[in-house]
C-alpha cells in the first residue's frame, strides 16, 4: 500500500482524533436558510381593482441550525452516535449598517 493511500486512510478513518472525526462530531459548515416574506399593502385595490400590488419586503429572517454529534462507546466496526439537541433558531437578521 502506497503512503499517500496510508495518510488517506488514516484521516479519513471515523475514529476519534481523525480529521473526519472532528468534522463528523462538529461539522464546519452551519446551516442557514434566510426567508423573505412579502406583504402586500394594498390588498383590496389589488384584488378588486386590478391595481398593481404594492409589497412591503420583511425580513430576512434566518433560521440557523448548529450540527452536533456525540458519541457513545465504540464497537469494533462501528461508531454508535447520537446527535445531540441545539438550539436552533428564527432570528430577524439586522439591516447592514449604512456606511
């Protein structure tokens, strides 16, 4: 077996101190959605008169997911987990400041 294929084989192995370990138990990545609603102001003269809508845009509101997993006592094969609870979370994200 090639080194390069010892060295891959090493940090990509699920074993606790493995750079995939870490990534897999605290992923680097947080998923973020950011949702836009849109209200419509002028509701009635858009439905009833044809008028064009005239929409107000609120948010962005952004829901973060923050990734973590545990685990639990290694069997020979096998890695036992649990993903634990975070607090995810719906936030208005604040307006960049005007610079």
């Amino acid at each position: 077996m090639s080194w390069v294929k010892l060295v891959i084989n090493h940090e990509v192995t699920l074993r606790d101190g493995s750079q995939a370990f870490g990534w897999w138990a605290k992923p680097p990545v947080v998923p973020t959605i950011r949702v836009y609603i849109y209200n419509v102001t002028n509701a009635d003269e858009f439905l009833n008169n044809g008028s064009k809508p005239v929409v107000e845009e609120l948010g962005p509101y952004v829901y973060v997911h923050h990734l973590l997993t545990k685990q639990r006592e290694q069997a020979r094969s096998q890695v036992p987990y649990e993903n634990k609870l975070s607090r995810d979370t719906w936030k208005e994200a604040q307006a960049p400041a005007n610079t």
